[in-house]
C-alpha cells in the first residue's frame, strides 16, 4: 500500500455495524478523508472509499513516538 493516496474498506452491508465504526474511525482521523463514491458514477453500499492525506508534521509526530 506504499505510496497509495485511495483505499477501499470493504464492511459489507449487514447491519451497518462496521459501516459505523469505519466512518467513526475515518472522523477521528484528521489524515483520513471519506469520498463519495457517486463522484465516480459508482454506488456500493458495502465498502468505503478512503483518501489518505499526507499528515501534517504534527501529527505524523504523534503517531512516530
């Protein structure tokens, strides 16, 4: 996954269990950014796509110790 700036998690539909913890997940992340798929013309409502943004220096900090 080096150097990838997209990735798709794959929660399935089910309840919506995982779909939430992916998003709260995504939320506490100031690095991580949800994408909304119909930009692409796709619809899944079984995965996520996520945009990795590079971290400030900060926080890149915070996560190296």
């Amino acid at each position: 996954m080096a150097g990838e700036t997209f990735i798709e998690v794959v929660h399935g539909i089910g309840e919506g269990i995982l779909k939430k913890l992916t998003a709260d997940t995504i939320r506490s992340h100031d690095f991580l950014k949800e994408i909304d798929y119909t930009q692409f013309g796709i619809s899944n409502p079984g995965s996520t796509l996520v945009e990795v943004l590079g971290p400030d220096k900060d926080t890149l900090k915070r996560y190296l110790r």
